[in-house]
C-alpha cells in the first residue's frame, strides 16, 4: 500500500490496454451522449471525425477503468479526488483503438486542515496504440497519510 508519504514529485507509470468496443461507443452514446457522430457513421462521415467516434466522457470513463485495474494491482491510500483539471480531448478516440495510459505526479500537497490525507496532482496522459495522444488531465488525488490510515 502506497500512502501520502510515499508519493514524490516526478513518480511516472505507464499502464492499461483498453480495447475500444464499436458496440460499446454506440451504447455509450446512446444513454449518455447521444451525438449523431457518436451513433452513426453516416453522420460521422459528414463531419471532421470522418467515422464513427466515441464521447469523449466515454474516453473518460474508459480511462477511469485503467486508473481503476492500476490501483488494484498497485494498492494506493486513496481517499477519492477532489475533481480534475485541464481536461482536453486531443484527437478522436476511435472504434478499434486500444488506449493506455501515463501518469506524472506534479506536486503533493499535505492537507493543513486534514492532517489524515494530502493533496496529489497527477497528468493523466492517455495514447492510441500509435502513441498518439488523445486526452489529458489533472488529476487532483487525496490520499490517506501512514497516520490518519491508522485512526481510521
């Protein structure tokens, strides 16, 4: 288990494989985004995506599955977030893809009102299996300390 004190500035890792699923990004619309150049690829023709796309809050709940499976192999304190910043939609996250991602922690903050959790600042990177990038993010972590673990 990895905990607050443990987190540096500068830690890097490079994880997931997640196969984009044409059924999935049709499904995914459907409930959530429902686009016409996420559903149809007639209407994606038309417009600059050229095909069949997925949402990019898709693009996001597929990271966020990565993210998951990682912390479950790599046991993190995690106390939840506290939101994210700087989301942007590089390019289109496409039926076929695999996507994997990268994290950088930029900075680590303890809490100076919760001395039980600090603050982690991640860039979440997310790739194509060209490398290409097509989402990126900060993430803002909170994760338990050793001690505030231990009174929990």
């Amino acid at each position: 288990m990895r905990y607050f004190e443990d987190i540096t500035v500068g830690d890097t890792a490079r994880f997931g494989s997640y196969a984009v699923d044409r059924a999935a990004v049709i499904d995914f619309a459907r409930q959530y985004d429902p686009q016409p150049f996420h559903l149809s690829d007639d209407a994606a023709a038309r417009t600059h995506f050229g095909r069949l796309a997925a949402s990019g809050w898709h693009s996001c709940a597929m990271t966020m599955a990565m993210l998951v499976e990682h912390w479950t192999a790599n046991p993190v304190a995690s106390l939840g977030a506290a939101g994210i910043d700087e989301l942007r939609w590089r390019r289109p996250v496409y039926p076929g893809d695999t996507l994997s991602c990268e994290t950088e922690v930029l900075s680590v903050r303890p809490s100076t009102s919760r001395p039980e959790m600090g603050s982690v600042a991640s860039k979440v990177t997310v790739r194509n299996q060209d490398d290409q990038v097509v989402l990126t993010f900060i993430s803002q972590a909170l994760i338990a300390t050793r001690a505030g673990k231990q009174k929990g």
